[in-house]
C-alpha cells in the first residue's frame, strides 16, 4: 500500500500519539478504572493500525520497528509467566500476590468500600497489567504487519516455494 | 515442604516458559532451541512421574493457584471454591503421561524431521510445546472454564501446525476445515459451560458435580459438553476432519495430535462420569458412547481399507481405535449405578477402555513417525508409488512391523492386551458388541499387511533405488514408542496395577472426585 | 417457564451463526458466522452475570447504595473475545492462503480431500 | 430434501438452546451468587484492587489469564508462520 | 503378577504365551526344519515367464489400490453410500455434526 496523502499523514501522526498515550493510561490504571492489559494493547494496536493505514507498510514498520515486535512480545510474555512464578518461588504458590498489602512497589493498603483509588495498590497486578498489555501490543501489530505484508507476498508469489500445482486425481 | 509441592504446575509451566522463550532462544542458536524444547517435556514427564508416586501414596493432588497454601481449595469459611485449581487423580496423571511422552518423542523426531531451509522452525517449536501445553492442560485442570482455555490453545496451536507445510494446498484446506468445525464445537462447550454457571454460580467441576440437579438446563449442557468433545476426539460421524488433519500434518505433529484428541476424549469422560456420573441416566450416556464406538470402528476402518494415501489410511485407523476407547469406557458407564455388574466386568472394561488409550498413543504416534519417515525420503504419502522399502530402511521397517502387530492385537504386543480385556469383559455385557470388535480388529490387520506389502516388500522399483535409512533423530523417536509397545506388551500387569487400573477406579469413583476438593461432608 | 429478550437474542445469534456455516459456501461469510456465534456465546455469559439495577464492579468513585453485578462473568467474557480475536486472525490467513491456492472462496470447489 | 433437513436441524437447534434458556433464572436476577459476592467483597482485601473484574482475571483466576496470552501468542507464530518468506529462516 | 492381567472373563499372560511360542516353534524346527537345503544357483531365482520378457520390476509390484480388490466390489454399494457421506465440503462437515446434536437432544430430552 501507498502512503497517503500528505493530509492524513499529518493528522495521524498528531492523533497517533493521543492513541498511544490513551492506551498507555489504560494499561497502567487496570488496577483502578475500567481497562487492562488487554483492552490497552489492543488500543494501542489500533494506532499501529492508523500508522500502517497512513504511512503503508513501510514507514509504518520504520515508526514502529517491526524488528523488536517479536522480542517485545517474547519479553512481555516472560514479565508475566516470571511474576506469576515469583508466588512459587517464595514457596507459596504460583500466581500468588506477593506484593500486595506489604509496603513497598504497589503495597499500599487500600481503605475498604467506595474510595477514590490509590496508584501504588495491588501487588503485581499492575506489572502483570504491563507485561500482557506489552504482549498484546506486539502481537496485534505483529497480526497487522503479517497479514499485510503477507497477502502482498502471497499475491506476488513470494511465499511459495513450489507454485506449480499438482492436480491428483482422487 | 519441597519443591516438589510445585509440580503438578511445573509439568505445564515449563514447557509453557520454554516456547515463551524460544523466539529469544532462537537468536543464541537453534541446537540451544531445540534442546531447550526436548529438555522442558522430558521435564515435564519427571514431573508427571513425581505427581503420579505422590497420588500412589495419598489420593488425588490439589493445586490451587494464588492462595495462601496450594491445597486448602477453599477459602476460609467457604464452602465454595472460588481459586482456579489443578485436580489430579489417576486418571488424569495416567493421561498426561502418555500426553507428555508423545509430545517429547514428537520433538526428538522433529529435530531432523523438519529441515532448516522449510523455515519458520522456531514458530514450530513454540506452537509444538504450546500444543502439548494445552493438552496437559486439559488433563490437569480440574475447573471448567480452565479448560475450555487450554481446549482453545491445544486447538489453535494445531491449526498452525497443521498448516505447517502449506506448498501442498491439501494441508491448507485440512486446517481450515479442521479449525471451522473445531472453532463451533469450542464455542458449544463454553455455551454449556455458560449454563452450568448460570446455575450453579459456580465453574469447579467438582463443586458443580456436588451440586448437579438434574433439569433441563443440566441435560441441554449435558448434550452440548458429549457432542462437541466427541467431535473433537473424532467420533463418527463427525469424524471427517480426522482423516484430513492427520493426514495432512507433519507426521511428528500427527503423532502429537492423536494425543491432543485423547485430551478431549479424557475431557469427555470427565465430563459424563465426573461432572453428571450416576445423577445424569447414566444408562443413556453410557449407550450413546457405545453407539459412537461402535459406529467409529466400523466406519473407521472400512474407510481406511480403500485408501491409497499412507497417513491418510493410519488416520482412519486412529478413527477405528477412538472407537475401542469409547467402547469400553461406555460399557463402564452404562453400568456404573450396578455395582455388581461394575466389579464383575464394568471396571475391566473401563480398564481395557483406558489401557488402549496409551497404548493408542505410543503404537499410532510409532505408525505416522515410520510414515513421516518413508515421506522424508520419497516425498510422497501414495502408496502406489512405493515398493521394496524393506531393504533399504531396516530400522523404519522393524519399527513398522511392531506398530502394526500392535495395532492389528497380535499376541505379545500391547494392542492385544487392553483389546483382549475389551473383548472378554464387553462380552459378559453384550456378546453382539464384542463379535464387532473382533471383527474390526482383523479388518485392522488386514489393511496394515496392504501396506505392508505395497511400501516395504516388493521388488525394488525406480523411485525408491536410491534410498536410505532416516537419520538418527528419527530413529531414536520412534525407538523410543517402539520400545514401550514392546514393554507394555510384555508387562501388561504392571500398567494394568499401577496405572490404567487405578485410573479406571478413580473415574468410576465420583465421590471421591468431589471429596477431594469440597471435603468429605457431602 | 420465562422468556426475556435477552434470552431470545443470545439463541437468535447462535442460530444464525450456525446457519452461516451450515448454508453459505462462501469462505468469508462463513468466518462472519463463526464469529458470529462467538458473540453469542460472549453475550450470554455476560447476561447471565446481570444483576437489577446493578452497577460496574468497580470500587473507584462507585455511586453509593448501588449493588454490583457479577464480576466472574465480565472476566470470561474477556478470555473468551481475545480467544475469538486470536480464532479469526487465524481463520483470515487461512482464507488468503486458500484464495491463493485455489483461486476461489467457495467451498464446493476447495474439496481436494475427500473420500 | 437435503435442504429441508438442514432447516430443521437449525430449527430444532434454535428451540432447545432457547428451552433450555427458559429454565435459566429470569434476567437480571441471579439464581446463586456465592462466588461473585465472595470477589466483590474480599478484593479489596485480599489483592488491594480497586477494580474486582482486573482482580480475577489477574489474580482469581489469573490462570486462565496466562492461557489467554497463550492464546494470543498462538495466533501470532500461526499467522506469522502461515505468511513466512520462502526460503528464510 | 507383573504380566498376568484379568480380562473380565478370562486372563492374559504374554510370557506363558512367548513360552508355548517358543515351545512349538522349536518342535515344528526340529520336525520339520532338518529338509535338505536347495543348492544355490543362479538359474533357480531366475524367473520361468513362458517365453516372455520379463516385465519392468515397478509394474511387477501389485499396487495398492488393486489388493483386496474383491473386497471393495463386492462392499460397491457400501462404499458408494460412504463416498456420499465424506463430501469434503466444510458446510457438510457442520452439518453432520449439528445433527447428531440435535438427534442426541431429541433422543435425551424425551428419554
């Protein structure tokens, strides 16, 4: 796909930032507002959407840099499992809390009932929040990028490496 | 306590790390990849083997996830669980141990199975141990909604696998087919499971089974949770995308595919004696697994006697051996509320029933990795373009032959232990049924000495003049399946005492499924 | 024996996704159809979990003296949507590689496997 | 003929899924809800979240969660792996 | 007891299986095994084909399509009635399935 035109360029390159900043704000308050790791990542694929939509394959791929997607994923990925392992490693249990209510990152205790919300609350939700909203991220853009360059690839005939079809009988 | 207070969660999670890491591994070197890969399902079998000596000596393993202490289910002063939690009894120990040695021959195998230059080889190695990881998943699990989840990812990382070799457009088409009919059944089982919520409030199969009234909410669940897991363990007649899938994936991938099947069947017999067991009519459930079987030998089989494509003709007989499996487990459940009928021949049934599942597991992966490696040589699955094979691939010649002496139930193989006790104990229940499945059985020994004679004997003829033995990976894998059929049919008691007939008293035993999580106090 | 609208919609969706794959022979609409059915089933976990008068159940700035609804349903409902995004992403490429091989959408044509 | 029966077949599908919803509880008015009171009164405390729905699908429930990523995960290396370049690593 | 197995009716025990095998094969050797050994040559493996040429070895191996060639006609109508079933069209695929289901919900809600 061509870029677009000069127009649209600008004014999704203003917006993209808003949308990458809106999905980072969700991301970060899952713990407080509605919203999480997944529906965050999942707004900030559709920036990355926006930008391919905008600038073509390419320039969106130079923006983003589609090179470090998969490591980003792999490595929210392992945020996650390695948090959820931490419960086991203390020798209680996997996917055990073990920074909520204790002080320190996250550990603030929150007032029960009806409160207006404390940040520095719930344990390692928020980081595991990071991590599937980091996965989430790379993954749909890693979908996007597969799924555009892949159906350009395919209609070109790059992807196959015998394209001579073999009629069996059957 | 020790480490080992973790393992019931270390057999899934460590794969699961694994092909989280491999996208990182892969840029170290791909001998590191693939290691990594063998090492975390070796583990995980160690692991299965460490849960399966704890359930021997004190019932079935809890692990809840999260809370204070991994075996206290519920919350203090609850009576309800409200915690995701692993529940391994028997049967499903017995289930993850076949699982887990397959899927690891199945890597062994694929490290010269699959070439460097096809490409893609570490999305493979991820999707493999995610594949096995959603297997073990379903086994392990012990909530409903957990394993609808890893039904999900066992399925979806199939689909990519299958697809694997996507210059044929035949692969293609079985893992579009096999991902429609597969997506609506997975669809169908979180519908039931959204009726059992809305019930009982709650998604513990064993707090659900506790609590089971039986009205029509319950039945419609009931019918929707039989079905769509029999369509996923290939019942006929919804079996048509059996023969497509097995027949289309790399053969390493097959081998662990029959495996993934068996998950959802061991979901389905989970469901019918675990979750709805005698409170459901039981006779119902019990003949319509028998119908099922039934129809699944017969047409299983006699397809495959016309077919002419290697993989595709063992995948009909994966159908046919689906069919023994639920033929002595049904016979087990129909008389489950008889406990005379049960001691006298319902469990020996249920035993053999559970018996050839693993049995199933190491013969069937053992013929599609001897197919896989006749197609890494030729390139082709017909058989019409084989012949004389014998002298050139001594080893994948020998491996055959014991596969199919197991599979057709020749004496010291273990296909004809878990068949005989099929057989003997389906007779006392319903002689008509038990003439079917000796039938069946020589049709099966019938078809495999076709291919017998059209791939490996036979003069040599020009396309297979120079071809040699498979390299030393592929031997090893299927010397590993080949040497358990050989063990398992000389020692059919050992598996029957400690592994198979335990976990038929642990299916059968629907109390004690419950009690172990809820507590005795019914 | 009661029937609220809600009910009604959730078995319509089911059965007109049921009815896409089993009467449309284009690749496409079948994909709509499944994806159809899966809203169905996210539909009715979500009202299943409807509380009267009930409010999100979230504790930030939550309006006094309000129940709250079913929380577990909300949560399934999100596995099962990423579960959805990740079936059709898969089905889509499926679609295009199939396009490319056959050179057509209709499944009457792409039967290469049969018998 | 053949088509006559797939209408019926969806018909009846249409008429048990929706009887079997008419033995559900009428809407908006839970039969049970054990569970569900249990999360929104013990979230606070237990996990220090605001938010109960964040705090089963990440604590809860937080398993199920880790198979979602999977999940996700999954689709990614399908897709990628599907539209792979010929001849590449 | 560590290869006795019970079988509802009956038992098993491959080992006094391979045993009696063992048995008998040696006896049937010893009957029948001690013949006098054809000398080799090489005119004996030549094949006797009445004066014909001999045919090219690939057309020599009897494919796998033609065994139990009988079989198969004689079950035609059989196998025609399943060559009807196994379509290959996805919708059928579906079509299948949903039927069982609904025949499965029929036969359970009225049972």
């Amino acid at each position: 796909m061509k870029p677009m035109s000069k127009i649209v360029r600008t004014v999704a390159a203003s917006i993209g930032w808003f949308v990458f900043v809106f999905g980072i704000y969700v991301i970060v308050h899952g713990h407080l507002t509605p919203g999480g790791g997944f529906q965050g990542g999942a707004v900030m694929a559709t920036g990355v959407a926006l930008l391919i939509v905008a600038y073509g394959g390419w320039g969106a791929e130079r923006c983003v840099g589609k090179e470090r997607l998969p490591v980003f994923e792999s490595a929210g990925l392992l945020t996650f499992i390695i948090l959820a392992f931490g419960g086991a490693c203390l020798g209680i249990t996997f996917f055990f809390n073990f920074l909520a209510n204790k002080g320190g990152l996250f550990g603030d205790k929150l007032p029960l009932g009806i409160n207006p919300g404390i940040f520095n609350s719930a344990g390692v939700i928020p980081l595991m929040n990071m991590g599937v909203g980091m996965e989430v991220l790379a993954g749909i853009s890693l979908i996007l990028f597969a799924m555009f360059y892949g159906t350009k690839r395919v209609r070109e005939g790059r992807c196959l490496v015998d394209n001579e079809e073999k009629e069996e009988d059957v | 306590m020790s480490w080992t207070e973790h393992a019931p969660i270390l057999i899934i999670a460590a794969p699961l790390l694994v092909s989280f890491a491999i996208p990182l591994l892969e840029k170290i070197d791909y001998r590191v990849r693939n290691a990594a890969a063998v090492l975390s399902l070796a583990f995980s079998v160690w692991m299965v083997l460490i849960v399966l000596h704890k359930i021997w000596g004190s019932g079935p393993v809890v692990y809840v996830f999260g809370a204070k202490s991994a075996f206290l289910p519920l919350p203090s002063g609850f009576k309800f669980p409200v915690r995701i939690m692993l529940e391994i009894d028997n049967m499903s120990a017995f289930m993850a141990l076949s699982g887990s040695i397959a899927a690891m021959v199945g890597v062994i195998y694929s490290w010269a199975f699959v070439r460097e230059e096809e490409g893609g080889l570490g999305k493979y190695y991820s999707l493999f141990l995610l594949m096995a990881v959603g297997m073990l998943g379903m086994e392990l699990t012990g909530d409903a909604f957990n394993f609808f989840v890893f039904l999900e990812i066992a399925s979806i990382a199939s689909f990519g696998l299958i697809a694997y070799r996507r210059e044929d457009p035949a692969s293609i088409e079985a893992s579009f087919k096999y991902m429609i009919v597969s997506t609506i059944g997975a669809i169908f089982v979180l519908v039931a499971i959204g009726f059992l919520y809305g019930r009982y409030d709650a998604l513990n199969m064993a707090y659900i089974a506790k609590h089971m009234r039986i009205g029509i909410v319950e039945r419609i669940a009931f019918v929707l949770l039989m079905v769509s897991l029999a369509m996923k363990a290939g019942a006929v007649p919804m079996h048509m995308w059996v023969s497509d899938a097995y027949g289309r994936a790399p053969a390493a991938v097959t081998a662990t595919l029959v495996s993934v099947s068996q998950a959802s069947l061991y979901g389905l017999f989970r469901v019918m004696f675990s979750m709805f067991g005698v409170t459901m009519n039981n006779h119902f459930g019990g003949w319509m697994l028998i119908i099922f079987g039934l129809l699944s030998m017969f047409i299983g089989v006699t397809m495959a006697i016309v077919q002419k494509d290697i993989k595709r003709l063992m995948a009909y007989h994966a159908i046919s051996q689906t069919g023994y499996m639920l033929l002595g487990v049904g016979v087990g459940l129909a008389v489950l509320d008889n406990p005379v009928a049960l001691r006298s021949y319902g469990l020996a049934a249920m035993t053999g029933g559970i018996f050839h599942i693993m049995n199933h597991a190491m013969y069937k992966g053992l013929l599609f990795l001897t197919a896989g490696a006749i197609f890494y040589r030729l390139r082709t699955f017909n058989l019409n373009e084989m012949g004389g094979l014998a002298r050139k691939m001594k080893y994948t010649t020998i491996y055959f032959i014991i596969g199919a002496a197991a599979i057709a139930g020749l004496p010291p193989f273990n296909g004809f232990a878990s068949k005989l006790m099929i057989y003997e104990s389906v007779y006392k229940f319903n002689p008509l049924l038990s003439v079917v499945a000796m039938v069946v059985s020589i049709l099966t020994l019938a078809s495999f000495v076709k291919v017998f004679h059209s791939a490996f004997l036979g003069p040599e003829i020009s396309k297979t003049r120079d071809v040699r033995e498979v390299p030393k990976s592929m031997v090893i894998g299927m010397g590993i399946m080949a040497v358990i059929c050989i063990l398992f049919g000389l020692f059919p008691g050992m598996v029957v005492k400690y592994l198979a007939g335990p976990a038929a008293v642990s299916l059968a035993n629907q109390t004690g499924y419950i009690s172990s999580v809820i507590g005795g106090g019914m | 024996m009661f029937y609220d609208i809600h009910y009604v919609t959730i078995v319509f969706l089911i059965a007109l996704g049921i009815y896409a794959v089993m009467f449309q022979h284009n690749l496409i609409k079948i994909a709509i159809g499944i994806d159809i059915l899966e809203s169905g089933a996210n539909l009715l976990l979500i009202v299943l979990g409807y509380r009267n008068g009930g409010v999100a159940p979230i504790f930030t700035m939550a309006p006094q003296g309000k129940s709250m609804v079913l929380p577990t349903p909300q949560a399934l409902t999100l596995t099962a949507i990423v579960i959805g995004l990740a079936t059709t992403a898969l089905m889509l490429s499926l679609i295009v590689m199939l396009y490319r091989h056959y050179g057509t959408l209709d499944t009457r044509e792409i039967r290469r496997l049969r018998g | 003929m053949k088509l006559g029966v797939k209408i019926a077949i969806v018909l009846l599908l249409f008429s048990f899924l929706l009887m079997g919803l008419g033995f559900m509880h009428k809407y908006g008015v839970p039969l049970k809800s054990d569970m569900d009171d249990y999360f929104i009164n013990h979230a606070q405390k237990e996990t220090a979240t605001n938010n109960v729905v964040t705090s089963i699908v990440f604590d809860y429930r937080g398993f199920d969660t880790l198979g979602e990523a999977s999940v996700l995960f999954t689709a990614v290396l399908g897709v990628v792996m599907i539209f792979r370049e010929a001849g590449k690593k | 007891m560590w290869t006795y197995i019970f079988t509802g009716s009956g038992f098993w025990n491959p080992i006094w299986w391979l045993a009696s095998f063992v048995i008998v094969a040696i006896f049937v050797y010893s009957f029948f095994g001690s013949e006098v050994k054809a000398k080799y040559s090489p005119d004996k493996v030549k094949p006797f084909l009445s004066g014909w040429d001999e045919v090219n070895k690939d057309a020599m191996q009897v494919k796998a399509s033609n065994i139990y060639w009988g079989f198969t006609k004689a079950m035609s109508g059989y196998y025609r009635f399943l060559d009807r079933c196994h379509t290959g069209i996805i919708n059928d695929y579906v079509v299948w399935f949903m039927a069982v289901m609904v025949i499965t919900f029929i036969a359970f809600i009225t049972a």
